[in-house]
C-alpha cells in the first residue's frame, strides 16, 4: 500500500529528492548555493533517461536553476533574473543568487534545517595538521561541532560526547572512526563524495545515537575512464584509482599508508625500539545489473599499531629490564548494497553489511626480578541489514543490527623470581572475556509536505528496540521539523526530534583511548533518550553572503558516567557498578555568516553553549549538577579561502575555544572504606576548575595546475602558526618538597602542559590523472 | 641562506613546549575530616576525625563528639592514637547512629541505619591438596539491593591439659575467589602464594540472586595456618597441649557507598598500577561519596554474621615434641 501510495505521490516529489536519486544513479554530487530552492516540489516526467544531462534537463526545467557537468560534480546556480521571469517555480522567489554565483563555490552548504554538507571540494582546501585532509577535522570547524580533546580524538555535536555521534559510512556505522589518536580520521578525502551533518531536526532514517550524525558518502567510480591521484605528504602516501571495468561496472580504491609501515620490517631486524603505522584500504564495486538495479560492494580496512621495546642489559644476570609496549586498534567493514534506481516509482537501497572494530594491548615489564604483564582484547561486531525506500514524498524502511561486544579477556600476571624460583605468580583475572549480544531493530517512516507555498512540514517517526539479555526497550522517537521562506531573503525554522543510543561508552576526561570497549545497553543501564528543540532563521538579503542562527535545547536521560572516576579496565559486571545513570543538558546559540561568493569566501562562527550532567540519586558528584567533559562557553571559528589567482588558494582558519573543566583537588583529605583509611587528594566538586582557552591559526596555500592529462597540486601549511600554548597532552602532578615554594607549597596540584602542535608545517603534492 | 636555514631548523627543533600550568582553584584552610566503619561483631568502635589541609591530613584533637544509638547518647571517649574517638555499643540491624563532631567554628553531623543482615547458610569445606575448598550458602537479604562482604578468618586455640593455659588467635586471611562464577569474574589467583593478595576480604553485590540463595566456592591457601603466633609462646612450656584450628566464615552487609569506595580503590592501589604506571596518565581525580554534612569522610556501618568450621586438631605430647599429631576434621576432595 505505501508502495502505491508512493507511486501516486511522484508527482509531489522534491528536487532535491531528484538530485539525490541521480547521485546514487551516476555517481555525482551537486555543488551549490544553499538559497537555491531545492526543497521545491517537482513534478515533471519521471527521471528514467539513459543519459545524466537528460535527466538534469528535465529535473530543472523552469525550476529557476541552471545546471553545468564538471567532472563528476554537478554544479547549480540561478537562472539570471532576466532570464528567470515568469520561469519561477511556484514560490515568489526572487533569485538574486544569480548575481553571486561564479565558478567559485561556498565552502558549506545548508540545504535543511539542522543540516550542514560539506562538498568534498571544502574538505581539500582547509588547512590541517601535517598537510592530512580530514573530513572530521573539518567538521570540527562548524557551528556547534568541536573536538572532544583539543587536537585530538572525538567529535563532540551540541556538547555531546564522542560516543554520541553516529558516524556513517556509506549507510553503515563505524566505531573509532580516528587514527593516531584523532589527529586523522579514518576517511580519506580521495574516496569521500559528500559528507553531511545532522545536529537537529534529524530525518528519522538516522538513529541509533543521541547527538550528531556524520553521513559520509563514499564514491562509486567514474564510467568514463580511469582516473586516479597520487598524494605524497609529510606523513602519508596516498594512491586512489576510480573507473569503469566493462560496460555495467565501475570501481573506487583507494590505499593510505603511513610512511613508517614500511620500515618497520627494517626497524624490527635491526631491533629498534619503537615504531608507529597505520593503513586504510578503499574499495567500491558498483555493477548495474540494468537500467534500475545496480548491487554494489563495499569493503575497508583500516588498522592502527603501535609498538615500543626497551632493553637495558646489565652484567649481572636477572638485574636488565625489558619493557614491551605494544597497541593495535582498527576497523573493518564489507557491505553488500542491492540499488533499486528506477528513474520512476520507488528508489531503494538494501544493505547487509558485516563491520568489526578490533582493539588490544600487550604490554610486559620485567624489572630485575619482577615481571608484570598484561593483554587486553575488547571487540565490537556489528551485522546490519538495512533497507531504505523512496517512494515521492514519502521516506521508510528498516533496520536490524546484531551488536556483539567482546568484552574482557583481560589479564596481567605478575611474577618475582629470588634466585631463579618462583616466588610469586599471580594472575589478575582484571576481566573475563565475555560476549554481550545487543539486537537493534528499527523501522522508520518519513514524509514532506508543503502546507503552503511558503511552508514546509517535515515528520517522521521511528521505532527503535533494544533487546539484551535481561530486557527489551521500545523507545519512539518521533521527527518534527517546520520551514518558513518569507521570501527569497528570510527562512525561519524549528524542529523537534528524539534520538535514542543503545550503545554506550566512556572515556577519561584526559583522553579517549581506542582500547574503552562499548557497552551495551541492560536493565541497569537503560537507552540515552535525548531530546532536542531547536529554532532558527536565515537571511540571505545581502548578495554573495548569507546569515543563520540557531538556538537549541537538548536534554538527556540515562546518560552514563563513572561514580568516582574514570578506570582503564574493568569487568562489564564491575563497569555497570562503577557507572551510574543520571541526565544531562545541552543548550546553546549558533551564529555563521558566511561568505558565499566572490575571490573570498569563507565563514564566522559562533557558538555560546552550555553542556552539564546531574544525577538525583546523588551516585556522581553527590547529586550536584556539573560541567559535562565537552563544556565550552565560547567557541570561535574563523575560515577564509582566498584566490590569490586563477590557480592559488589561499585558506587560513583561526579557532578559540573557552577551556574544558577539570576538576582540581584542593586538600590531602582521609578517606576510609572496608579495607581501611586512605589518604587522597580530595576534589569538592566535578569541573570546579577548567583549562585556559585554546586558540590557533592554521594556514594553507594550495596551487593547482590542469595538465594535458589532468592535473597536479601542491599544498603547503603551517599548524598553528603563531605556536600557541595549547595543552595538547599533559598529565596531573604534584609540587614536591624540594621544589616547593611560599607561592606553591608541597602538593599543590599542577598540570605538566605539553604543547605539541605548535609551528607544524606540511607540504603535500598530489597528481591526479 | 645558510643563516636562515639554522633559524628554520632551530625553530622546528623548539616548536613543543613543556610547562606547569597552575590553577586558581580557591584552596580551602582546614576543613573537618571524619571517618569510622562500625560493625556488629564488635562492641567497641572507633571514630577517625581530622583536618583535612592542602598537605595532609592533621589528627584533630580541638574537637568533641557526640553520640546517639537511637536517640540515647552514648559517651565518647578519646582513644590512644590521636584523633581517634571511642564509642561502645552493642549494635542491631535497624539502630540509628548519630555522630556529631563539634570543633571551634565548625560542626559536622552523620546518621546512619544498621543494615539489614544477611543470613549465612551451610558451609563446607574440604581440603584439596594446599588450600581449603569453602562453599558457602548466602541469603540475601530480601526487597531490597544488597553489597556484602565476604572475609574468612584463621582462628586458632591451644590449651594445655596440664597446665590449664590458654591460648587464642584470630587473623584474617586471604581468599581465592577465582574458581567461582560470580565472585571470580574479576578477582585475584595467585597460584604459588596467598601471602601477596593484598586484599582479604571479598565484596559483591546481590544482583546474581536477588531475594534468593546462592553457594560460592572460594579457595583459601593451607599455608596460612602454618604458624600460628602463640606457638612461639608455647616453646619451653609443658608440650601436653591441644589445638583447634578453624576456619570462621564472616558475612557483612555493607552499605552501597562503601561497596563502591572499596571497589573503587582496589584498583586505584593496585599491583598493577605500580608495575604498569603509564596507565595513571589516563586516570582523573574522581569526586569520592561523602556521607558527613560540613566535613570530608564517610561513616559506615555494616551489619555483619559469622559462622566456624572447626578444620583440624593437633596434640603436642612428650612422646614427639616438635612434631604434634595432626587430626583433620573436613574431608579430603
């Protein structure tokens, strides 16, 4: 019946539904101005032509928007208004776009409320660290988005924790989605079409996490001919290859090493100590099977490693010392997608996929005659099928997840040896491996409606289930959001949307390590429900910029946190015994203006928020409400891309950021329980202090050169040009009594302040053909 | 050119920094600091009250306390180590305790209830080689989310036939929890030695038997019985002595906060922390439960049952003096 109903609603459909369908179809992308009215409703002939530019042709027909096929981007502008008049669809809109609009477009694009995309073109021009072009890194430059530790790992939406984000690839969630710690996610620019952020007004295909969606879109490959680029930078070796093979099949692949993978072959025969590497594999498969169904396959692989050994040998036997260092931690994923692209009636996709990230540590000292060791292997595997359909207006469909958490398996021995025997062995069983199964079942249905000409009426409603071992959640979640467009210059939104998270987990407020296993929801530890109002409006009546805020408020039930604090390894049983379930808030106001056109573009953002955790029950923090990890007050970000020439852009970004709280011990208190009294440093409160602001200035001047045969680039930056203090790393300690002074007697608390990322350069040098 | 270069390459060189980065918290003179497990099985309790300053923690001795055992006042006495406060009280489930420590400026005020207690059901246990197999029956204590504490104590006694001397001793050992499915999902076995466990007692929650019963096998090591202390005592006395070993099985129940302290610092001081000590640089300071109003600490009060298993007998006669005849009153496995 919703297949007939979406038959017979075609005619109701949006052309950005259309754009969207020729995207899967052909594999482009569309690049334009965010006051272009794509949300307008088409209803010409069905999208069934053999050729791209037919289809185009007939979807933008008296739409007010003329199309243009670069490569595999497809670029929209406005009709000039003299020639647009009387053309205009429906709207009384007034495209004084069309005066904006030259081949240079804006680095964002908002195209509904709550959303951001970012083209894969932006992506290429922000300055970052060691030359990586990262799609997270440029998220972290958004409105409302930051890192959860500076410079480093986890991406925090609306004060969210990194946890919170559902990072999608292709479709398909990913866990610890970073290498190196965050310094550089796991996407690669080369193989990236679209990346899209979700911070409200959610459409309720998306769930399965409570604050931000990342929908990373990867591309299919060309059916042209073979294309590809080789990128050497500072730090890694890049190589992507896209095309057709045959008639029906295109490819993508694209490989990512670390330069020291290959010496580590080298490093280990000549037993050095340390090394560091890591890799990606991307590959894509598309074959069309006819005109309306193509299957495509998808797999990646990405692993990190890490390993440090140290030996000092003395005379006498037994008295050396070994210390074994050793991480591993990655990704991998296949998928398996059936296309149903008709060019009329329903679109769909369904996917079975089969993801698995990995962790684990081996760690051995042996210090004379003491030997301690320990091995951890937490896991996480996810089998999902998914089916996704477009029929008109109307979005639906399902999905089932079969999570298994791996938790456990960590053990460390500890053995003393006196004069060869044994003296000592001792296993810590720290957790026993166990396998936690959690079943995510959804299904979905999403629609649009215009109620006027000026408004539009966006809902949805998705059904979630959650089912452990010891019980089954139904959380729904309902998907509202309303578009006003007064005229060509102002846009007024709202939304209302509920998310759920059945999977949790937790981090050290210090850093978020790769090895933190994730923990199914149980009946201790129910789903995060979060719910987010938010309103906002644009304007866009000065020509060549465009304004946006947006206020929200988004609260949180049974968010999870440690009673007393945080601990590397611990058993599921002991993990829900050290957590505890309380609420938690989110609220704040976000400004950008942005500059869309012209030899500068670029944008201002500005967010004032506020992000805090309670929990009645009084098992954190005694009850009282306190900072969030991700609390920041103020954040600032400035981008600017200048075309210096027809071949050189110039881009620099600047960031301040208010200072994260921690939470500072201001006396050496005695603290009793069964197993006697102890003596700590004594912390009144959670966040009752907080780091100094960060800030930072990154550049990147890129020059481009189209060769007979493609092109090539170079690319050089500086990382926080004016070496900001910024505490990158850094760990907790005290003044000792030698070292003390009137001003810092002995035990005064300080943090030892690494400021790492300071003056880092990069060059990189790319060929694509 | 050249000049450039050295201040490029000298620049890269010095681009990290390191740095002590200092905090404005409002540091806080002294502030009251109060400490005292209670327990059934004793009578005498003690109170633990000090300064808590930005250095350490100084035993308070300006200070007086009050106590009331459901609304009776009980006198407080100083103890010998200062600080502490003394109490004597004969403790029952459902008892309401009041302290109140009063110090010039200042007073700091707890109450707590008697837990419920929990009832010990069957005990066994066998000898397997080195170590006793104990299996204990626990009733949990109904309606209501319960934490315990396990302990197993060596209780060793001696009289002399002729001499009508006494001798007693009670120490507490260490236990195995490893063997057992709900106790060992995460504890400590140590397969050479008992000496080294640095904690005795074992703490669990009843969420595998809510409201039911459940047997737990814990394993505790032989050699800790080894040598009892009043031995050395008894050299050079008449050797016409009898001994009785036991094993007497102790089951607190404990409140949730004092639960989750203790498992809290069990890792925090664990061997493992000191043999692998890059793993505090991921540690935070945490934020510990505080169960006294105007001060630092925390009073607990458990309620606690105990149960002896008698294990072995020796005979000390002339015929043998060093060597005593060995009786054992469990099982072989």
């Amino acid at each position: 019946m919703l297949l007939t109903a979406g038959w017979t609603a075609q005619a109701q459909a949006t052309l950005l539904e259309g754009m969207r369908q020729l995207e899967h179809r052909y594999g482009v992308s569309f690049v334009y101005d965010a006051k272009l009215p794509v949300e307008h409703p088409y209803g010409g002939r069905p999208l069934d032509g053999r050729k791209l530019e037919t289809n185009l042709d007939r979807l933008f027909r008296r739409s007010g928007i003329e199309w243009r096929v670069r490569g595999k981007s497809v670029i929209l502008k406005a009709v000039p208004r003299k020639d647009a008049a009387g053309t205009a669809p429906v709207t009384p809109v007034v495209l004084d776009s069309a005066k904006i609009v030259d081949s240079r477009q804006p680095l964002l694009s908002e195209t509904q409320p709550g959303r951001l995309d970012l083209p894969a073109r932006t992506v290429w021009k922000m300055p970052v660290l060691f030359g990586e072009r990262d799609v997270l890194k440029s998220l972290q430059l958004l409105p409302g988005v930051q890192p959860v530790h500076e410079g480093f790992s986890g991406i925090s939406v609306r004060g969210g924790y990194a946890d919170e984000n559902l990072i999608l690839r292709d479709g398909i969630p990913l866990y610890g989605a970073d290498h190196m710690l965050g310094v550089i996610s796991v996407f690669m620019p080369e193989s990236v079409r679209e990346v899209s952020l979700y911070k409200s007004a959610f459409p309720a295909r998306f769930g399965g996490r409570a604050s931000g969606v990342i929908d990373v879109r990867t591309a299919d490959g060309n059916a042209s001919r073979l294309r590809g680029s080789l990128t050497v930078g500072l730090l890694t070796d890049k190589l992507h290859l896209d095309g057709p093979v045959g008639e029906r099949t295109t490819f993508s692949i694209s490989g990512r090493i670390l330069h020291t993978v290959l010496a580590e072959p080298v490093l280990k025969q000549l037993d050095r100590s340390t090394n560091y590497w890591f890799h990606d594999l991307d590959v894509s498969v598309k074959h069309r099977l006819g005109a309306a169904d193509a299957l495509r396959l998808t797999a990646y692989s990405g692993q990190d490693r890490y390993r440090r050994d140290e030996r000092s040998k003395t005379p006498e036997p037994g008295a050396g010392s070994v210390h074994h260092m050793a991480f591993g931690w990655g990704n991998t994923l296949a998928a398996l997608s059936w296309l149903h692209e008709p060019g009329s009636g329903p679109t769909g996709e369904t996917t079975l996929a089969w993801t698995k990230h990995k962790s684990g540590m081996d760690l051995r000292n042996e210090n004379g005659s003491t030997a301690a060791a320990l091995r951890s292997q937490p896991s996480l595997q996810d089998f999902t099928l998914r089916s996704d359909w477009t029929a008109g207006r109307f979005r639906f469909g399902g999905s089932y997840i079969l999570h298994r958490v791996y938790w456990g398996g960590e053990q460390s021995d500890i053995r003393e040896t006196v004069e060869g025997r044994i003296v000592r062995d001792t296993t810590f069983i720290l957790a026993a491996p166990e396998v936690i199964p959690l079943h995510e079942a959804a299904v979905y249905g999403e629609a649009g409606w215009s109620l006027s000409p000026l408004v539009r009426l966006d809902a949805g409603l998705r059904l979630t289930l959650y089912h452990t071992a010891d019980k089954t959640f139904a959380v729904p979640e309902p998907r509202l959001s309303l578009r006003w467009d007064r005229d060509s210059r102002w846009t007024a939104h709202a939304s209302y949307t509920r998310m759920s998270q059945g999977l949790l987990r937790l981090s050290s407020s210090m850093t978020t390590l790769p090895l933190e296993p994730w923990m199914p929801v149980s009946g201790a530890r129910p789903p995060i429900v979060a719910d987010q109002w938010s309103i906002g409006g644009a304007w866009h009546g000065l020509p060549g910029w465009s304004f946006s805020a947006e206020a929200y408020y988004k609260g949180l039930q049974n968010v999870v946190d440690y009673t007393v604090s945080y601990h590397t390894f611990v058993s599921s049983d002991q993990w829900k015994r050290m957590t505890a379930s309380g609420q938690g808030r989110s609220y704040g106001v976000e400004l950008l203006a942005q500059k869309t056109a012209g030899r500068l573009t670029g944008w201002l953002g500005y967010t004032l928020s506020r992000s805090d955790r309670i929990f009645p029950d009084g098992r954190v923090n005694r009850g009282i409400r306190y900072p969030a990890v991700t609390d920041r007050r103020h954040r600032i970000n400035l981008v600017a891309d200048y075309a210096l020439t027809r071949r050189t852009d110039f881009t620099a970004s600047w960031t301040f950021a208010s200072g994260a709280p921690v939470t500072i011990p201001s006396l050496m208190a005695d603290v009793g329980s069964e197993d006697g009294i102890k003596n700590i440093r004594y912390a009144p409160l959670r966040g009752n202090d907080r780091f100094p602001p960060i800030h930072r200035l990154d550049i990147s001047i890129t020059v481009n050169k189209e060769l007979r045969r493609g092109s090539r680039s170079w690319s050089f930056g500086m990382y926080n040009l004016y070496g900001a203090r910024n505490p990158d790393l850094g760990w907790f300690s005290s003044v000792g009594e030698s070292e003390a002074t009137e001003k810092t007697p002995a035990g005064t608390l300080y943090y030892h302040r690494i400021s790492l990322l300071r003056f880092i350069p990069s060059v990189s040098f790319t060929r694509s053909f | 050119m050249n000049h450039r270069l050295v201040i490029l390459i000298s620049l890269l060189v010095s681009v990290s920094c390191e740095d002590r980065l200092w905090f404005s918290t409002p540091k806080e003179e002294k502030v009251l600091n109060v400490n005292g497990l209670l327990d059934t099985s004793d009578s005498l309790h003690t109170l633990r009250v000090a300064y808590a300053t930005s250095e350490k923690a100084i035993p308070a001795e300006d200070v007086s306390v009050l106590c009331h055992v459901n609304g009776r006042e009980v006198p407080v006495d100083a103890g010998e180590r200062k600080g502490d406060f003394l109490f004597r009280s004969e403790l029952r489930p459902s008892d309401r305790v009041s302290l109140r420590v009063v110090s010039p400026g200042t007073e700091a005020f707890t109450e707590s209830v008697v837990p419920r207690q929990a009832e010990i059901g069957t005990v066994q246990v066998t000898r397997d080689g080195e170590v006793f197999v104990c299996r204990i029956e626990v009733r949990d204590i109904p309606e209501e989310d319960s934490f315990y504490r396990l302990d197993i104590r060596g209780r060793q006694r001696a009289y002399g036939r002729q001499s009508g001397l006494e001798y007693k001793e009670e120490r507490t050992l260490a236990v195995d929890p490893s063997g057992d499915p709900v106790l060992g999902k995460s504890r400590v076995s140590d397969r050479y030695s008992y000496q080294h466990l640095e904690y005795d007692g074992v703490i669990f929650s009843d969420e595998a038997f809510r409201d039911g019963r459940i047997s737990f096998t814990v394993r505790v090591g032989l050699n800790q019985l080894d040598e009892p202390y009043f031995w050395y005592s008894l050299e050079g006395s008449p050797v016409d002595y009898h001994g009785v070993s036991s094993l007497v099985v102790k089951l607190s129940s404990i409140p949730r906060e004092d639960y989750e302290l203790t498992e809290y610092f069990r890792f925090q001081w664990d061997d493992l922390y000191d043999n692998l000590g890059f793993l505090s640089y991921f540690e935070e300071e945490g934020v510990y439960p505080n169960n006294v109003e105007n001060a630092i600490g925390n009073v607990f009060v458990r309620s606690s049952v105990s149960q002896a298993v008698d294990i072995l007998e020796m005979d000390y006669t002339s015929d043998d003096p060093g060597h005593p005849s060995i009786t054992w009153k469990v099982p072989s496995e």
